[in-house]
C-alpha cells in the first residue's frame, strides 16, 4: 500500500496550520531567505510552531531552500539548515546542487522543480545522489512521469496538481533576471511572464498589448486517479504567495478528492498522515483565485487578454449577493465591476459573466471552517481506563479511588463524560466499559481523567512521531555558471513547451510555413523578445535582443 501525500503551500505557519485542519498530509514552507518566493519569508521560530502543530497529526513540514546559493552564502545557509533539523523540520527543498559540499545535519534533501526535472536520466541521477524525492517538471505527461516512475522506483515523485504555471521550463527562465536585474532563481520574480507584449512578425505588428505568455492554472482534481497510477506519491498545490482562504478551499477540495479516490483503492493507496477532517463548507477550486484551467500541462494554453482572476463562470442559478464582484472580455479587456444591488442587476444577454469574488463565501472562510480530529477508543477497567489512537499510540490512568455502587445505571453518564472531546484534537469513535459492578463515578472525576487521557495521548503522539531522518557525506557536484554570473546573451531567457504558434492556432507542425518567419515580442519599455521554435521537439525558446 502506498501512502499518498496531499502537500500544501504555507506563505506562514498560521495558513500552514489551516492546511493541515483542511486535510493536507504535508506543507512547504520557506524560511527567512533563500526560497523561491523572496516574499514569504518565515522566522525559525514559526516554522517550529509549525512543525509541533502538524507532527501531532503525523504531517509533514518542508521548508524551501530553493534557490541559487553565492559562494559567499554558503556558511550562512549550512547554519540554517542545521536550525531547521534542529526544530524537527523533516525534509528541505533545494536547487543548488552545490549545497551537497556543506556539512549538512542528517535531514533529507528533496529535489526542487527548479532543477528541471523532466527525464529519467536526471531522476536516476538524483536517486544516486540521495534524494528520496524528486518533484518533477510540471509539463510533464502521465506516460513520461509513468515511465520515471518505473526506471526510478524508490524515488517518490511529486507532482503539481493546482495552481499557477510557469511558462517556462522551471530553474531555466531567465526573463526577470535579464529584463530587471531579479531572478526568479534567486526568489525574486518579476513575473515576466504576465505582462502584456506587441507581437510582430517580419516586422509588422500583427498583435498589441496582448498576454502572450500568461499560462491559465494547472486543475488536476479530476485526474488524481492517473497521477497516482502513473507513481505519483505526493500531490502539490502551488502557492506560497497565496492568503488563507485559498489554501483552506483548495486543499479542502483535493483532500475530498483524494479520500475518495482511496475509497475506491483502499489496498492500492492510503492517507500519509493521520486523523480526519469535518468540514463547515463545500469546496470548490472555482471559487478561488483562477485564471481559467490549462485543458493540458504537457501543451498548456494561454488566456491572453487578461493574467488576472476569472473566478466560476455565473451560471442562471447562481445566488449573487450584494458586494460580489463580476467580470466579462470586452473587446479584448477584462472589465470588473461590483454588484451594489443584486435585484436591480441584469446581465446582458450575449455577455458571458464570471463571478471573481463571492462575498459571503469570504465571510465565511474568515471563520474556523475546519476542524480535524484523531480517532480513539477508550476501555474503562476496575483499576485504570485507557485512550488508544488511530495509529496504536495509548495513554492510561490507573483508577485509585474507591466508589460506591450506584442506585441507578451509570454507564451512560461515563460515556458521555468521557467522549467529551471537542477541544482536543481526538474524537472517541468509542467508549467501553469493562467493569460489571455498576459504580457511581463523580461526573467531575471522569472530566479529570478524560484531561489526563487527551494529555498523555498527546504527549505520546509527540514522542513517537516518526521523524524520518538521512547522514550526508559532503560530495563536490559540477555545476554551470548561473546566467546570474554569466548574462549569456546566446543563452535562452525562456524555454518552454508553450507555443505562441500553437496558441495561435498557427503550429507548423499542422499548418507548415513555406517560408522562416521571424516572430519577436515586444514590451511597452521597447524591450524584443526573439522566438525560436523547436518544432521537432515541440519547444518554444526566447532570446533577449
């Protein structure tokens, strides 16, 4: 049985925690510096809050370290690392393959996307280097990721499952670099990719102020079955940027998809971490921040005239609310506006809305919209009572009062007064009483030892959490000068396996050119992008002039 792990973004330890309430098994996090997301940015202190919130419930907590490390960093990033190990932080993401030559505290390195990760010949390589985990490329198909799966098979593979898509082959744009001196390698985006561009061919301008290279959203809910057979063990949701209420709606909506799917192959697959989640609301991926749905990550398509949210398209029985925020294209541009009266409003027919934000869906995630509990029993004995776990963990009190019998059944009241755990993280899936003498036992005594069940059970679970944990022995690994150090101008600023043609409806692998055209992309600050198309391996390169 293979344990399948939901991973959620964290831009902090408070939304880090209400991903793990909402269902995911682990989260990534990143530190002070030194993540792909320069941002969101988190002390040592918070991460072991952390860390001590989601061990409680077996989840994992991994921390980015995924950029591109200076030579004269890395003293200061080896001195990280060992205060992460040090506060239970059970994996690191990294990118440089340099951070292997520090003397590194026994944790495990997982391989992040941003060292392009898309063949097997690479994953072999990173399994002998010692990653357990690779996250893979996310424009990869299920038969390549199938494929990596069975050369590679004690590498666990995690893929993306939801959220914004780089346009780019992941660690190999360098468009923000180039253009503004900020790289996205070092964690410092400027988001290139989401700006509008002229597109001229031969030099004529045949498009104007178009987003020719703002991917839509990766939404993979209704594929997780083909992930997981393919050999995908851990599924990530994208964003560490993200605020809190789409964290809770999306790993609601995939942890809902996921316990079905396991439902349906409960001895093929099972949850990585433990406990159950009791939702207040309905999920649902639309709701939250989108740019519409790429209908294929291997040849992921564009929305070129907006890079903004477009929300769930407004359907006749839709309820709108006053304060609800409504979009629609008009001639090319996104048009926003707010609905301050929901029974003076009527959409014009032959405009297809969008609703991008749901008032009263915010209200209602601004509240606790989640709880997630652990499953026990508890055995009531002559001498002693005792609270077993899910996971087969017990706590006990010995019994060392003496009581009388009572005139009337007690067993009820027992019952209800030990069940009594709403504010813990345990639920009592049942109560069984042993003894056959009917006691009277003090209502205020069963709350007592009920305390000192949930507490030692809770100590219990801290003190067995299977930390998983792997010794370095430092290696020097060869590396290509960045593009940071070089500004190669022969080096592509973008490689992808998006295409501008194909988008177009242009490809020249369905309608040949008889002729080379030259395609550029040109920015509002006079900046030109040259294309390149690879046709025969189905990629699109960008090179700055």
């Amino acid at each position: 049985m293979r344990p399948i792990e939901l991973l959620a973004p964290a831009k902090t330890a408070d939304i880090g925690i209400e991903a793990i309430r909402h269902g995911a098994d682990a989260v990534y996090i990143g530190a002070s510096a030194w993540g792909a997301r320069a941002a969101a940015g988190n002390s040592v202190e918070d991460i072991e809050r952390l860390v001590a919130f989601a061990h409680l419930y077996k989840a994992k907590v991994y921390v980015t370290v995924n950029t591109l490390i200076f030579d004269e960093e890395m003293q200061e990033v080896e001195r990280l690392i060992w205060q992460l190990h040090d506060i239970g932080v059970d994996a690191l993401i990294v990118q440089d393959l340099r951070l292997l030559s520090l003397n590194l505290p026994p944790i495990p390195l997982h391989a992040s996307t941003q060292m392009d990760n898309r063949t097997v010949e690479k994953v072999q390589m990173l399994e002998e280097l010692g990653f357990p985990q690779v996250v893979l490329a996310r424009e990869l198909t299920i038969e390549e990721i199938t494929e990596i799966h069975e050369k590679c098979p004690g590498t666990k593979l995690e893929v993306f499952v939801h959220g914004a898509l780089c346009v780019s082959l992941s660690g190999r744009c360098n468009a923000s670099e180039a253009l503004f001196g900020r790289s996205a390698n070092r964690g410092e985006c400027a988001q290139v990719c989401r700006m509008a561009f002229d597109l001229l061919v031969d030099g004529k301008t045949v498009m104007r102020d178009k987003h020719l290279l703002s991917l839509k959203d990766n939404c993979q809910i209704d594929h997780l079955e083909a992930l997981l057979k393919a050999g995908a063990s851990s599924l990530k949701i994208e964003g560490r940027l993200k605020d809190v209420d789409y964290v809770k709606n999306v790993t609601a909506a995939y942890s809902e998809a996921l316990n079905k799917l396991i439902a349906k192959h409960p001895k093929e697959f099972c949850r990585a971490s433990s406990g159950h989640v009791n939702l207040l609301f309905e999920p649902n991926v639309r709701k939250s921040f989108n740019r519409g749905f790429v209908k294929d990550v291997s040849e992921p398509d564009a929305n070129i005239d907006t890079p903004k949210s477009m929300g769930e398209p407004m359907t006749p029985d839709m309820a709108l609310h006053n304060g609800d925020g409504l979009c629609y294209m008009e001639r090319g541009n996104l048009v926003g506006f707010r609905v301050s009266n929901t029974s003076a409003f009527h959409p014009v027919k032959g405009i297809k809305y969008y609703r991008n934000q749901d008032i009263e869906w915010d209200k209602m995630l601004s509240k606790p919209s989640a709880e997630r509990k652990i499953s026990v029993v508890i055995d009531v004995y002559e001498d002693h009572i005792t609270m077993t776990d899910e996971d087969g963990l017990t706590a006990s009190v010995n019994i060392e009062e003496t009581f009388e019998l009572a005139r009337t059944h007690q067993q009820d009241n027992i019952i209800r007064q030990l069940s009594k755990l709403g504010d813990t993280i345990f639920e009592a899936q049942q109560v069984t009483i042993h003894p056959t003498k009917n006691y009277f036992i003090p209502s205020s005594m069963l709350s007592q030892w009920r305390r000192q069940l949930s507490a030692g059970l809770t100590e219990e679970r801290r003190k067995f959490y299977p930390l998983e944990r792997q010794a370095h022995t430092p290696v020097t690994i060869k590396t290509e000068t960045p593009y940071e150090q070089t500004h190669d101008k022969d080096t592509p600023v973008m490689i992808s396996k998006y295409c501008i043609r194909r988008q177009l409806g242009m490809c020249l692998r369905t309608k040949p050119c008889g002729r080379k055209e030259d395609w550029m992309l040109k920015l509002a600050n006079g900046k030109n992008f040259r294309l390149d198309f690879d046709c025969k391996n189905c990629f699109m390169r960008l090179y700055l002039q």
